[in-house]
C-alpha cells in the first residue's frame, strides 16, 4: 500500500525503485490534527516497557532503540539468509516534502513520524494508514542551523512529546494527537532552537538545546511530564569555562594554542561563559543502574575565532555526565579544547560493556568523533580508554585557520556527523558512517551579533578534491577496523544493527542498504528515490517484523528531498 498524505495510492511489488505521479494535499491549518486514532485502547507506554526496551522485539521505543542507545533490534526473522526477499511492505508520504532525519518510534502497532517544520504523524506500523496528523503552529521567530529539520519524538505513558523550531516542548495525547500542554524552553530570538527528539524517563521529560551557532549558552533540562514543570536544568557552559588550559588533544596531539595570549585575553576580557555555544543536538543516553546520563556537548561560540573566548571553553566538545533526578554534574571528558575547526561531538553517546586498558570488563560509553575516531570512555568517571583508528584521512591536524584559509582534514562536517551509531554486542563491534569533505577553514574576528549566526570566519569545501563516505565496522575492545565499506558520497543519517546479523543504513543517492554486519559484504538494496538520511528502525507486528526508514534527502549536504517513509517486510 502507498499512501500520499494520508490516501492510498497503489500496491508496491518492486524489490527495487518506485515511481508515483503527485498529489498536494490540502495544507493543514495551524495546530490541526487530522484523522484521531480508531484506537481506543492502546497500551501505555510504561516505564517499565521503556526500561525493556532492549530485549523487546516488538516495539522501537527510544530514538536509539534502547535507553543505553545500542541501536541493536533483537529480532531475528530478518537475517543474512533471507534479507534478499525483503521488500516494501508499505509506503506513507507526508505533507511537507524537505530534509528528513526522523527516527521513526514504535509503540504496540503505533508509529511516530516527524518532519520538518514540526509535523508529526501517527501511523498504522502494519498498514501505514493515518491514524492522526499534528502540525506545529510556529512561532514568529525561528533561527536554526543546518535544515528545518526534527529527529523525532519521545513517548510516556499517554502522550507523545516533541520539541520544536522554535524552541517549545510539546506534549501530545498518544491516542488522538491533541496538543496536552506546551512550555517554552528557550528564546529563538537569541539563537535557541531545537531538532533533537526528547527522552522520557522516570517522570521526566529530557531535551538539550541547539544554538552553538549563535552564541548561545547551552544546557540540557528535565521536565515533569506530567505538566511541563521544569525541574533541573544543566548549564552545558559552567561560570569558569577556562579548564586547564590543555595543549594536546584527547589522542595527544598538540592543537597549537598560544596559551600566553588566551591567558592574557581571559585576564583582560573575563569569561565568555555567557555566549560560548555549547548545544547539545543529540539524546543522552541513560543508565538506570546508577541513575546517571550522559550526553555529548558541540562547538563553541564563534565556531572559527578562539582569540575572543580564550579558555578550554568547557564543556564544549565533551562527554558530559550528570544525575538523572538532580542535573548535577557528575564527570566529563573533553576530546578537543578550544575548538576552531567546528570538530565538536554530536553523535550520541551509548553505553557498552567494554574491556578497559587492563583486559577487564567495564561499562563504557562509545562516541563517534567528526575527528574520525570513535572514543571509548570509562562510564565511571568519563576517563579515556581508548580512542579507534582514524576513520577517515586526517592531515594538518590541528592547523590554524587564516584568513586566506588553511587545510585541513577532517573538515568540519566529520568524520561522523550527527549520525547515530549501532553496536552489535555479539561482535563487540560499533558501526559507524563517516564523510570526506575537504575543507579550508578561514577566520574573521566579529563581535557577538546578538542572536545571528556567528561563524568568525568560514569552512570552505576544497570542489577540486572528491567528496566520499563510508560504513565503518571497528572493534570496540581494540580500537580497531574490522571493515570498511566506501560510498560514493559524504554518508549522513544514522545506522541500524540487528540481532539477524545485519546493519541497515542509507546514502544521500537514494541507495538504502543491508550489509552483512560481521564481513561489509552488500546483502540487499533498494533505491528508495531520495537521500535516505534518516536512522533506520525496526519492529513487529503480528509476528512479521519490518525494518523501516525515511526518504526525504538533507538540507546540510543537498541531497534530494523527498517525504517518504517507507518499511519494508519479508516477501511471502
């Protein structure tokens, strides 16, 4: 069945590609909701089906599958054996067609879709049939970087929670899609905006914030889901943000810093702490055990200038780790002091058993860098273990930019981007996708703009050298590659493992993929018509399981929009 904005289209057979003629749908009014659910009684989403999460093999209940953020489906039914019958199963396109990253969420038969500009759809997870459609009522200001874009939602209980453009957290009635309540978490007039999805655990409602472009303070904040209360916040750039004063970065190599100069310009200047960035784009991941979470913070404020934010510009390019109940700061570890490369962390973290530097087994926390490493941190006290092999080239590390503009690589959009990562915990293997963008990176001095973007320069891809990507496999107790798979363009989207052995993920040319998750080899593909940059999800229902993704393209790197999403089932 394909559906176009709510109405069934026609049977989709082909193992490869579709074509469709367009249908506009009438645009929804402000706020609307379309077509409430014909479901009455739908299961809650109960803490303890959310605490669950990772042994379920039904549902797909967080943004990164699990509240450790494994991205691994512990289904079977789809496995390297019979991947090759795979085909869509159902096909739903929605009202706005632009940059799509949502992760699509699972709830008894229920899916949550979002899109671009704040819509959210609940669909049939067997049919694809409409069940209701929402649509933000924007506000008059929205400022955000790279693309109107919206990761997905949380689910709690009752309700379905979503952050906004501009900067709202809403929380929605699961059964019919009405708006519940709203707070404003933060001012888009001074640069605040939101894409993540929120994270719902224990009575509370988590989102962080974008704006590192901007000058913005950056933080993380719990509210009660019940009522929007805020209940904690988590300042991601503390009072005295100067650290100490690190020379090398956090694989030691020197970042050629003019300490005495920073030193002097923080004497004279005081700290920047109140414009430093510092957003935070991605979910944390949660440990229930000792009631920890732990996220990764992104770039500084101005992303190219250091001269006038002197300083580590803590917690800027950090694993941060805070108390669940309080927000009260528990540990970090910063990979990269006094960023002036836009190299800031942004993938989510996940938590892993890991062995440590002594053989021995540890909770560990895994991040894929922009630098091209994947970082392996001790979840006790957020210390490095290890860092991997570099994923993609690295030269000049850590060359200055100038005025004319110096190269360097990687360039500022990774190594891994904001792409999600997936462990298979069998394999001890995390996999993750990479870009190879050659960039120079300039720099100009400009005072805060108060609330506009705020480079202090720019980075500049180099067009005479080849753009690529890649699908990397590396082993997480060594550091090491296990395989490596080359794509023809700059990879963007997020990854998924399963139990069946296999890894799901797509490219900017439409190419949605199944490779073999021990070897790289391609088991499967399906052109799906647009930039498949989105992170793949999977459930189950009636005891058939799907493997689901959107086609709708990326903003960051122009790749084709579409507004597609599209789950895909064993052939009978």
């Amino acid at each position: 069945m394909f559906k176009k904005a709510g109405k069934v289209f026609f049977l989709v057979g082909a193992a490869a590609g579709f074509a469709a003629s367009i249908f506009v749908a009438p645009a929804a009014s402000a706020d609307e909701v379309k077509n409430a659910t014909k479901f009455g009684d739908l299961s809650l989403a109960s803490q303890d089906l959310l605490s669950r999460a990772a042994g379920d093999g039904n549902n797909f209940l967080h943004t990164n599958g699990n509240y450790w953020q494994s991205r691994f489906y512990p289904n079977r039914q789809i496995n390297t054996s019979n991947v090759n019958k795979l085909r869509p199963a159902w096909m739903f396109q929605m009202e706005v067609r632009e940059s799509l990253e949502t992760s699509p969420i699972v709830v008894n038969g229920v899916m949550y879709v979002t899109t671009s500009f704040d819509h959210v759809y609940a669909l049939d997870a067997r049919t694809g049939e409409e069940l209701w459609h929402y649509k933000h009522k924007l506000g008059a200001v929205t400022t955000f970087c790279c693309g109107p874009n919206n990761r997905g939602v949380a689910v709690y209980g009752d309700k379905v929670y979503l952050s906004t453009l501009d900067a709202k957290l809403v929380a929605l009635d699961a059964k019919t899609g009405k708006s519940a309540w709203e707070v404003q978490i933060a001012e888009p007039d001074k640069g605040y905006s939101e894409t993540m999805a929120p994270t719902a655990v224990n009575g509370k409602i988590l989102i962080g914030t974008n704006g590192g472009e901007y000058g913005i303070r950056g933080f993380v904040k719990a509210y009660d889901a019940k009522d929007g209360k805020l209940l904690w916040t988590f300042n991601t750039i503390p009072e005295d943000s100067k650290g100490v004063w690190a020379v090398n970065d956090a694989t030691g190599r020197d970042m050629h810093r003019d300490i005495a100069a920073e030193k002097a310009a923080y004497q004279k200047n005081g700290d920047p702490y109140k414009t430093l960035g510092g957003g935070v784009w991605q979910n944390p991941a949660v440990d229930l055990a000792t009631n920890r979470i732990y996220f990764v913070v992104g770039n500084p404020s101005p992303d190219l200038d250091g001269s006038i934010r002197p300083g580590d510009n803590l917690y800027t390019d950090s694993l941060v780790s805070v108390d669940l109940d309080t927000g009260k700061y528990a540990c970090h570890f910063q990979y990269v002091a006094h960023d002036v490369w836009d190299l800031d962390a942004v993938s989510p973290a996940i938590i892993a058993m890991v062995k440590n530097d002594k053989g021995e087994m540890v909770k560990g926390v895994l991040h894929g860098g922009k630098t091209g490493h994947v970082y392996v941190n001790d979840a006790k006290d957020c210390s490095l273990i290890r860092f991997s092999e570099a994923m993609v080239p690295q030269e000049n590390m850590w060359v200055l930019p100038t005025k004319d503009g110096a190269r360097m690589l990687p360039g500022a959009n990774g190594g891994v981007e904001w792409s999600p990562m997936a462990i298979n915990p069998n394999m001890n293997l995390v996999y993750a996708i990479n870009l190879h963008q050659p960039m120079t990176y300039h720099v100009q001095n400009s005072a805060y703009p108060g609330g506009k973007l705020w480079l202090g320069g720019a980075f500049k891809v180099i067009p005479t050298e080849e753009q690529w990507g890649n699908v990397t496999a590396v082993d997480y107790n060594t550091g090491m590659i296990r395989w490596q798979v080359k794509t023809p363009q700059p990879m963007i989207g997020g990854i998924l493992a399963t139990a069946g052995g296999l890894v799901f993920t797509g490219e900017g040319n439409g190419q949605f993929k199944a490779y073999d998750a021990e070897t790289g080899s391609t088991l499967w593909n399906f052109q799906a018509g647009a930039g498949v940059n989105a992170p793949p999800s999977s459930y189950s229902v009636e005891g058939k399981q799907y493997v689901v993704v959107g086609a709708g393209g990326n903003t960051q790197l122009n790749y084709k929009r579409g507004n597609t999403i599209i789950s895909f089932s064993l052939a009978e």
